[in-house]
C-alpha cells in the first residue's frame, strides 16, 4: 500500500512508498506455488474470506497482500479523526464479536486492532503474503486455473478471490500546475503523520466523509485552514458515545445482550430503506434534522448560505459530525467555494483570481471506484480484461460473479455497496454464497464455473430498474455513479434481500465442468 509525502525533488505532487519497509513475513520462497483459492486483499472482506474458507476446511489458501500489515482499509485510513460512521456492533463480522468497543462508533485505530485481533484468534495470519501486489491474474482455460504473476513471483490457483476494497485507490484531481507546489500534499487515505501541521497554511481538498473528520481534527493546531468545497454535504447529528465499562462488561458475560444490541441496530439502519429507495418523500425528516443542526452550529448567515446543501438529501452519502460546523466557523477557516484553478508553488489560486497561501494540500477527493485500476490486471477467459469487459460500466451476477471469468469471485464487487448499513453483512452474504459454490462443485465434481452471460443481464437490467427509483440516482453528481452516470456501486434495497438471494449457489445460472 502506498503513503503520500514530499518527493526528493521538493514538490507537491504526491508521491508513493510503502508504509512500513518491514513486513510482517517475507514472502517464502519455498511456499507451495499452486493453491485451490488464491485471495487478493487482507482487508476486511480478504480476511473474512480466509476465516470463512478455513472453518469449512479449506485449507490449501493463500492471500496475496501488497501491503506489509494486514487491514485494508482501515490500516490506510489513519488520518486524523479517522471513525467508521457505522456503529461498531454492527460494523464487524457476526462470528466474532467484540464485547469491548470502546465507542458506538469506533476510530479507525481500534477497528484495525479488531482487524489484527481477529486474524490471530482464528490463525489464518500464516496464509497471509504479505508485501505481495497482484500485478496479473490471468484464466488459463486450457488448465482451468488462474495463473497469478505477482511482485513476489508467479502462483496459480483453481479459484481467484478478488478482495481488494472498492474504496482502496486514492483518487488525486489532476490541477493544472500541482507539479509546482513546493509544500507537502498528501491523500487522506495516503496520511503522513511525520508532518507537524502546527502553524501551518492547510488547503483541504473536498467535503466528503472523510475531509469531514478531518477538518475539527486539525482545525485547532493550523495557522490557517482554506476548505476547498465544490458541493456542500449534508450533515446530521453523530449520535457517538463511550460505551461505559459496566456495558462492556455486561456484553462479555451475557453475549445475547451484544447479539440483541447488533440486531436493534441493523433493524434500525434497514428502516433507512424506506426513504432512499421507496418513499423519497420520507427524506423530509433527515433534510429538517440536518438544517437546524446546520443552523444551530452556524449562526453566520453568509457562512451558512454557503454550507447549504442544494441537492437532494441523501443522494450523496450523508455525513455524520457534531464537530465539522463549528471547526468551519473558527476565525483561523475559512470555506472557499470558487473553483480552483491552479496550484503554484506556495499557493492555491482560485477562479476568483484570489492566491490563497498554502503550505500543505491535504486531498480528501475520494477513490477510483467505478474504474479500479486492478480491473486491468484480471483476464477472463477470452484474454480481455475485467476493466475491457466493464468498459460500459462495471456489472456482475449478483455482485459475486463475472460472466468470462470462470472461477472468480469478486468481494464487495458492483451493486453490493450501501448507503445505509454495514458493508460487513453484505461480505458475509457473499461468503456464504463462495461456501456454497465450492461445494457444489465437490459434490457434482466440477471443476469451473462460470455464469451465463444472459443471466448476468438480466440480473443487471433488474437492478437498473430499483435504482432509477432511488435517492441516489436522483441527479447529483457522487462515487455511487460512473461516468456515464449509471450506478453501478450500490445495492438498492434491504440488504436481508441481499443475503436471502446469496444463501445458496444457484447452479442453474451458471455453466460448471
Ligand atoms: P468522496 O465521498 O468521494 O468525496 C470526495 C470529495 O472530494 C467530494 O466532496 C468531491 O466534491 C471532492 N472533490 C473531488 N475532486 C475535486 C476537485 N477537483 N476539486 C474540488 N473538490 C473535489 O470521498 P471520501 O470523503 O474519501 O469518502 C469516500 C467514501 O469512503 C465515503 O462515501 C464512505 O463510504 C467511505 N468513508 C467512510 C468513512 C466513515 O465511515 N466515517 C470515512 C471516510 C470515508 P463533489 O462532492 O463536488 O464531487
């Protein structure tokens, strides 16, 4: 994985390395080179798949990481206010919950603590690569397996895993004259904490979630802060507490409590189904919260005409802060709203013709999500790769499969992101449907699988059609949407939908040999 810093030449523009020079293990070269499942990402959905694969008994695995540790995600998210805006009882595997999160909603810290913790409790560490980029995967039909080239050598696996995050490459805005910028730029997800920020001119790119957090975490240390919006979010309480120790302790002795906790939370977010996806209307009551909390934080009339959001609420994903208004409203912030133009060497100009001063840019622009650039490195069947087979948009039979690319599972793959609830319940589903598939394969001794293409369109056409009816296809311009303007990220329901329709491996769909 890669971390932003100033370049040897001294310039802004951001620059690569690998976080932590020693990795947990160097890859082995005596290690086996063929395996029935080779998994790409030791994240969330990566690990959960090894954990998963191993209770059934699988053993013979490998997860290929390029990263030295282990967390996806969360291991790169540590910028400063890091915090998972989805409760923490929810926001982790159902087969190992933690009775102890210190807050209902947890920092990154501890959610890669969990991440760490979780992958020694059920020992699948050792199948871990670390230090291990996929570079090509490649369905070599005549051996019905996938040959895998990697930074550390060539493997092969009958089964390919792609677990690799859609929210793992940083998205940077190419501005015109970045390259001359003498201060340090980094990305969120690329933070360098051996920058001391104290003092400093800080330009902060963005108003998603996560430039939020970082706004008040900085905001009292800057000499000054320019936040650079183009769309003003939509922002609702954080309902955040510190889960008191005598809870915690009561979640370890009585595990039914955390289980029940967990459910009232996940019946609680599927209630949010209502308003993104059936009835609109129902967004009238999230839109009146986030007004008056905007206008009890901001008592500027000009500041708050600024911050007003002039889209439909929910669209993009709305964010949660008790913090971010009143950082904004600190006499060393202030809010740019016109456009920018250029980056000079000490100094970002906007199309007002303003220079504002800038020491450090700090990118909060988001991801590469509907064009991941490790879409180019898998081959199907017919040699082409998945970004060539998604050239139209990204699509999959039940956000799980790829027709042309027999033995492949993607994780988290198209339409199965969420607006309302935990991403971990929908990588579990898809784990039970990966169980299954590798079962029915034993048992008809099959060898390959691969879904028919008609099935894969039909499926997709079926989804278009829920979204056009969403909040989030309502006009505004988010990561939700590729290019072309097509959703090809969300899931658009309840997600036990999700999970009921993944609970078995669907044979008919697909062609097996
Ligand atoms: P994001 O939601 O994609 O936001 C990117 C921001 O950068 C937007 O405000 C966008 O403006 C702005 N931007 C992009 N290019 C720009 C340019 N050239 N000039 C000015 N502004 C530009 O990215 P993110 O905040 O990293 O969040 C991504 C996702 O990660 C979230 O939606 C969430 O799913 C996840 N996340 C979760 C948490 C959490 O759980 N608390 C925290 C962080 C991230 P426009 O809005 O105008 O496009």
């Amino acid at each position: 994985m890669t971390q932003a810093t100033r370049n040897e030449a001294g310039t802004g523009a951001v620059e690569h390395r690998v976080p932590n020079s020693a990795p947990e293990q160097e890859p082995d070269a005596g290690a086996p080179t063929h395996h029935r499942v080779a998994i790409i990402g030791a994240g969330f959905a990566g690990l959960g798949a090894a954990i998963s694969l191993t209770q059934a008994g699988h053993r013979d695995l490998v997860v290929l990481e390029r990263a030295s540790t282990l967390g996806g995600t969360w291991r790169d998210n540590q910028y400063p206010g890091s915090q998972c805006d989805v409760p923490s009882h929810l926001y982790s595997f159902s087969f190992a919950p933690k009775p102890d999160w210190s807050r209902s909603f947890a920092e990154a810290k501890e959610i890669q603590q969990y991440l760490q913790d979780t992958a020694d409790r059920f020992d699948v560490r050792r199948h871990i690569r670390f230090g291990t980029e996929v570079l090509d995967a490649s369905w070599d039909a005549a051996m019905q397996r996938w040959e895998i080239t990697t930074s550390g050598g060539t493997l092969s696996a009958d089964i390919l895993i792609g677990a690799y995050g859609p929210l793992s490459e940083p998205a940077i805005p190419a501005l015109p004259g970045i390259d001359t910028f003498s201060g340090v730029a980094m990305h969120s997800a690329q933070w360098n904490h051996d920058v001391d920020l104290t003092g400093k001119r800080v330009a902060v790119i963005g108003t998603g979630a996560s430039a939020i957090q970082i706004v008040p975490s900085i905001q009292p240390v800057v000499g000054h802060l320019d936040l650079y919006q183009r769309t003003a979010p939509w922002v609702v309480p954080r309902p955040d507490r510190e889960i008191k120790p005598w809870l915690r302790r009561a979640y370890r002795r009585v595990p039914g409590l955390q289980k029940l906790a967990r459910a009232a939370i996940y019946w609680n977010r599927e209630l949010l189904v209502f308003g993104f996806s059936k009835h609109p209307r129902l967004m009238r009551l999230p839109r009146k919260v986030a007004l008056e909390h905007l206008a009890r934080q901001v008592s500027d009339p000009e500041l708050r005409a600024s911050l007003t959001p002039t889209f439909d609420i929910g669209c993009k994903r709305i964010l949660l802060s008790n913090d971010y208004y009143p950082a904004l409203t600190q006499s060393n912030s202030s809010v740019v709203t016109d456009p920018i133009t250029e980056v000079c060497e000490h100094a970002i100009v906007t199309a007002d013709g303003v220079e504002h001063p800038t020491d450090v840019i700090v990118y909060g622009t988001g991801f590469h999500v509907t064009d991941h650039p490790v879409a180019q490195r898998i081959h199907g069947a017919d040699g082409h790769s998945l970004a060539v087979a998604w050239s139209k948009g990204m699509e999959a039979y039940r956000g799980s499969t790829v027709a042309g690319f027999p033995n492949f599972f993607t994780l988290i793959g198209p339409n199965t992101g969420l607006g309302h609830s935990s991403l971990v319940f929908m990588i579990e589903s898809q784990l039970t449907y990966v169980l299954d598939c590798l079962r029915t394969l034993d048992e008809r001794g099959a060898r390959t699988f691969d879904v028919h293409r008609e099935i894969q369109d039909a499926y997709n056409d079926e989804l278009a059609t829920q979204l056009d009816q969403t909040v989030w296809n309502a006009g505004c311009a988010s990561w939700y949407l590729d290019e072309r303007g097509r959703n090809t990220t969300l899931w658009p329901t309840f997600t036990f939908t999700y999970r009921s329709m993944l609970r078995h491996f669907d044979a008919d769909a697909y062609d097996l040999h």
